[in-house]
C-alpha cells in the first residue's frame, strides 16, 4: 500500500495532543495577511504629477461603488482627507456633472460651482474645498473582469471621476490634455484591482483548505481517502492513528497497523464490488486498537468521489466506531433473554397461584389504592361480576352492582377508621339464589419494599351456614336444657314432696322402735322398716342434689341480646322478621347467669318469630329503673321488653301460658320453654310477665334486679 499523505498538503506532520483537541493550523496560513488595494498608492502620483505638469492646484478622486450606486470620495490633493472622504454622489441624480462624466466617459467643465446642477450639500461642500470652478474627467476601464454593476440598464463605462482645479480658468484644451492621464489611471486601477484580487483568491484558497481541514480532523470518526488501488491518498488524524505506521512505533503496534490496513483493504475491496445503485455501501470492520491491542468494531460507509481537475477516481470511506453500540446490543440482547426467562417464571409462578385461587372455595380479592380490582378469583368473580351473558339490566347483573358496591364502601370504612381493625362482617346477596350471605372479611395490606401500601387483599369466610348450625345447636341446647330443667324441678318437687311425709314415717318407726323390747318377734320388721326409709331418705338427698343453682357474676344484658340476635339473624330474615332494638347505652352489669338469661332471651325470641308466620318486626329495648317500678314494684332492676307484631294469644289461654306441658303450637311445642324460662328469672330473683291481645301482638317484660337474688346478694 502506498505512503499515505496528510489532507493538508504541505503542512508539516503534527500529532494529536490530548484527547478532543486538534494539531495547530500551518503556519503559512497563520502568517497571512490580506492586503487590500490601497487608493492612494496609485492616485496619489497621478494627482501629484497634474499638479506639476499641468498646475492645477486641488483636486479630489470620487470611485464608483456598486453596492450603493453612488460616487463616493477616496482621495484629494491638497484637500482635507475628511472632506474628500465626505464626497457622496448617488447616480440617480442624472444632471449632475460628476454622473454624467462617469455614465457618458466623457469630460465636463464647470465654470461657476454656484451655477451646477449640485444639490446644496453637494455645492457647500465644494465651495468649502475652493472649488469655485473645476472640471470633471472620468476614469475609464478597460477590463471587462472588474464587473461595474450596470445602473437603469446601461452599463458604467469608468470606475470613477477626478474633480480638478486651478487659479485660471479652466480651457477646452485643458480638457483634451487631461485625457491620457485619466486613461492611464483607471488602467492602473484596474490592474491593482485584478492583482488584489488574484491575490485575495489564494487566501481565500488557503483558508478554505485549512477549514477543511479543521472540519474533517474535528470529526471523531476516521475519515479516508483512496485511489482507484485502494491506496490511502489523504486521511484525518483519527484514521493516522489506526493507519499509519511511524520508524519509533513499537513492534506491536507496528504489527497491528500493518493488520488494520491488511483488514481496511480487504473490506473496502469487498464493498466497493457490492456497492448498490446510488453508489453507497456499508459494511463492517474489525480492526485492532494499536495502542490497547484490544478489538474494534467500526461501520465503514463508503461512497465514490472524482478529481475532476485530473479525472482519478477514489472513494471515500468514514468509519464509525460501534464497539461500545455492539457491546451494548448483546448485553440487551442478553437482558432480553433474562427478562423472557424471568417472564417465563412468572408466568408459571401465575399459573400456580391462579390454579390455588381457583381451588378456595373462599372469596379473594386483591384491589389497589383506588379500590379497582387487579385479580379475583373465581367464587369472588361470581359475587361481584356479571357473566357475559347477563344484560346490565338483569336481576344477576344489578345483585353483581350492588354487592360490588358494598364491599367498595366496606374496604374504604376499614381504611379510614383503623381503630375498626381489617376484619368484620358484611351482608351480600347470593346472584344465583338470592340468598343472604353473612360474609367475615379479613382484609390485609400489601406493602412494598419501602412499606408504602399498594393493594389490599380481602379473604371473605361464608359464616352464614356456621350461624345456621349454631342457631340450631341451640335450639337443641335449649331443646335439651328444658327437659333437663323439667326433669330436675320435677324430680325436686317430688323428693321435696315425699321427704314431708318420709320423716314422719321416720319418726313413727323411731318411737315404736323405743318402745319394742329387742325379743319381741315383730323387732326385726321394724328394724327393717328404719333401715328402708333411711335409704329412701338418701335417695332422696340425692335428688335434690341434682338441681343446683347456677354461677351467678356480672353480666352484661345488651351484650347478651346481640349474641342472641346473631344466632337466629339469618333465620329471622328468610322468615321475613325485622329486628329492632332500643337498649340503653348506660344500662349496668348485672349479677346473673350469662347462659341461663341467654336461654330465656332466645325462648323469648323464637316464640315471637313461630307467633308471625308471615312475618313482622321483633322490637327489643332496655332500660334501668333505680325508683320503685310500678308495674314490677321492685327497685334498682334492668328491664327487658320483647314485643311481636303476630297474632296475639287468646285471653282464654293467658292463664296458663307459664304451665309445665302447656303449649299453643300443637305437637310442635314441649310447653316447657316459657315454664323453665320463668324458673330461670325467679332463681335470679326477677319476675316476668306477659300482655297480648289477639291481633295486637304480645310483649312480654322481664326485671332483673342489679344485684342479683337475694340469698347471692347475703353471700
């Protein structure tokens, strides 16, 4: 491969500094100097010699300038240079003398300055040089090259007029004698102005090489020059680096110069083959990095360029580094294919929650900050989202609406009153069968890593068929606890009964016992008879025993009643019963057994709901009573009123409402639950009562006093 020589020609070799700046300009470049044509160099002779040879005394020169289309005042002889410069004569004032020698080419004489065709300013100024009377002789030019503009369409024959004047008058002759000096100096003019300008095309030829060279050496990228072989004609700084090769280089980077130009060759050969239509190509190049040893990667793009001074032909090829843009691509590339394969997790990681989702028979909810549902699964999606099929105005559609609706509002009380906690139950509707669902929610916040929240996950529990069961648990319990309590005050009646008349027995035997001596033969039956009836009497204390009177602690009542209602709600409401309650917030505990008044209040409560089998309202209320109660003459009690809106109960049967075995419900009743509930109340102390007229409904009133019953209050 050829020498490769610099882009700037006969600039002497420089390199680079330190990184980004460029080698200094050349020096011939930096010495030049633009000289322009000097007018005084060449008029100044020629006004001094008509001075001389032909006396006169004062005279000005006026140029023409194209760009204002005016004469305007250069030099002067034996006039104040300020004065001379301040002459300005535009070339539309076609009557002046001075235009009209410089458009005709010919001279003029004017003889009385005051009687020109001048415009006062012009004429002032005159007058003020001593020009009283002169002669105009234009300069005329004989090279086409000096380009004077054309005015109105005709074109200036002179590039500008000499002003003239003398102590005598000024003759035709003078005129005549005038001529040649005036030809003489526009030719001089002219010549001056052909050599400034030859001279300023040089310059200006060397600027322009040393813009581009600035131009081409500030670009990062190598930019080269090749023949039509290949060979490297010009190259920029950075392409010097790569490419050319110096005595004091080591072997190594010798090496890997030599192996650049050897790979450059090559690929630009290989391009130059594929180049397309438009004459481009690109293609890519890896050299090596003489001073790293490491490897680069570049895009060379090259295009075909013609000396048309010389006809050769060569490309041009820049070469733009990629390595950092490849290195870059494969490691997005292999980020691509971490992010498919983390993808890829994910979505099994997906796969599995939603199939666990899809296996709870629970409701799950994720929603975000704004309350809009990011997954549900499929039991949530039933309770909350119509299916496709319904219409926005079916009864699925709307029971969807408000369900969704509710538990919004439920999920946003939670977050503003934290004080209520994430768990508590809400009352949805069933789509497919209409049925009341009692739902426990348990909410739970979903933090980031900074423990910001950003969505909450809501699990909801169906306790509705818990209640169920429970409710009738209880009704069993109670069920069973009236037997119970039956069979117990029975069985304590009956020993209390027969222990009366078993002492007198007892008695009888003792004092025949006395009074029989031990050998009489009717001895040993009343041995007999004592024996028996002593263990009569401990059956009979055993018994008793079997009705013992319960715990007794404080309790409070309108806990009780809610407990109460939340066991028999649901059955309350597919009955179509609506519960009411009026209990008062500042009711006191009261000394009593919280199961047994349990018992009493949902005796009282059943009974009111089999009473309305078409439905109604139970109304609940409680009250404290600290003065003697009119209707209970007791002081110092809590009062429980539970009223119905059902049939009543007739007058006939009032009487023996709260008899053992007597009930109105036919084979359904044991007629032990009001009879066991009035047992319940009297142990307590308390007393119970009953109002009710047939169509009016039944209410029935149960006083508890605070302390609890007596005997408990004494121990």
């Amino acid at each position: 491969m050829a020498a490769a020589t610099e882009l700037r020609g006969s600039a002497p070799q420089t390199t680079t500094g330190q990184a980004g700046q460029l080698p200094p300009a050349p020096q011939s470049v930096q010495s030049a100097v633009v000289q322009l044509v000097d007018p005084r160099e060449t008029l100044l002779p020629m006004l001094e010699g008509l001075s001389r040879a032909l006396g006169y005394r004062r005279a000005a020169v006026a140029l023409y300038d194209p760009a204002r289309a005016a004469l305007r005042g250069t030099v002067g002889l034996n006039v104040p240079d300020a004065l001379a410069e301040s002459i300005e004569i535009p070339l539309d004032e076609a009557e002046n003398p001075m235009v009209m020698a410089l458009r005709e080419g010919v001279p003029l004489r004017v003889d009385d300055t005051r009687l020109a065709h001048l415009r006062e300013d012009a004429m002032s100024l005159l007058l003020e040089m001593e020009f009283t009377s002169f002669a105009v002789v234009p300069l005329p030019s004989e090279s086409a090259q000096f380009g004077l503009a054309s005015f109105q369409g005709r074109d200036v024959p002179s590039v500008g007029v000499v002003i003239l004047s003398k102590n005598e008058t000024i003759t035709d002759a003078d005129l005549e004698r005038l001529m040649p000096f005036a030809a003489q100096a526009g030719s001089a003019l002219v010549r001056a102005s052909d050599v400034e300008r030859l001279r300023d095309s040089s310059e200006q030829h060397a600027m322009q090489k040393e813009w581009l060279f600035w131009m081409v050496n500030s670009v990062s990228d190598p930019v080269i020059l090749t023949d039509a072989n290949n060979d490297i004609i010009l190259q920029n700084v950075r392409a010097e680096s790569l490419f050319k090769a110096n005595p004091d280089d080591s072997p190594g980077k010798s090496r890997a110069i030599w192996m650049n130009n050897f790979l450059f060759t090559a690929a630009l050969s290989t391009s130059v083959l594929g180049q397309n239509t438009a004459g481009r190509a690109t293609t890519d190049l890896t050299l090596v990095d003489p001073i790293e040893g490491t490897e680069l990667l570049f895009e060379m793009r090259i295009l075909p360029a013609t000396n048309y001074f010389n006809g050769a032909r060569g490309t041009v090829a820049v070469l733009t580094n990629i390595t950092d843009l490849r290195h870059a691509t494969e490691q997005v590339t292999q980020n691509v294919h971490l992010l498919q394969s983390a993808e890829d997790e994910i979505r099994q990681e997906r796969d599995r929650l939603n199939l666990v989702l899809r296996s709870v028979p629970n409701p799950i909810i994720l929603l975000d900050m704004s309350n809009e549902p990011i997954l549900m699964n499929h039991e949530a999606l039933r309770l909350f989202q119509a299916s496709p099929i319904d219409t926005n105005r079916s009864r699925r559609a709307q029971v969807c609406v408000t369900n969704e609706a509710k538990f919004t509002s439920f999920i946003s009380q939670l977050r503003l009153d934290p004080a209520q906690g994430m768990s508590s139950e809400l009352v949805l509707t069933d789509p497919d069968s209409r049925e009341q669902l009692t739902m426990s929610v348990t909410s739970t916040e979903v933090r980031d890593d900074v423990g910001a929240v950003v969505a909450t996950v809501s699990v909801m529990q169906d306790v509705s068929r818990l209640r169920e069961l429970e409710r009738r648990r209880m009704e069993q319990i109670l069920f069973d606890s009236e037997k119970l309590a039956a069979t117990g005050r029975l069985a304590a009646s009956i020993a209390h009964e027969i222990n009366n008349p078993l002492e007198a027995i007892k008695n009888a035997l003792y004092l025949l016992t006395n009074k029989t001596h031990s050998d009489d033969p009717n001895a040993k039956f009343l041995q007999i008879a004592t024996k028996e009836t002593d263990r009569v009497s401990r059956i009979l204390r055993q018994m008793l025993g079997f009705y013992r009177p319960p715990k007794m602690e404080p309790t409070d009542i309108n806990r009780l009643i809610e407990e109460s209602e939340g066991l028999i709600e649901k059955h309350l409401r597919q009955n179509r019963i609506k519960l009411e309650n009026d209990l008062d917030a500042r009711l006191p505990a009261v000394i009593a057994s919280a199961d047994q008044i349990k018992q009493v209040l949902l005796n009282l409560m059943m009974n009111a709901q089999q009473a309305m089998p078409s439905g109604g309202t139970i109304s609940v209320s409680t009250r404290v009573s600290h003065g003697a109660d009119p209707e209970f003459l007791m002081s110092d009690s809590v009062h429980i009123q539970i009223r119905d809106t059902g049939n009543g109960i007739a007058e006939e049967h009032l009487p023996h409402i709260f008899e053992p075995f007597f009930s109105t419900k036919d084979e359904k009743g044991t007629g032990l639950g009001l009879w066991v509930s009035q047992g319940i109340v009297q142990a307590h102390g308390g007393s119970i009562k009953l109002r009710s007229r047939q169509g009016r409904g039944t209410t029935f009133s149960v006083a508890l006093p605070i302390g609890g019953p007596a005997e408990h209050g004494e121990r």
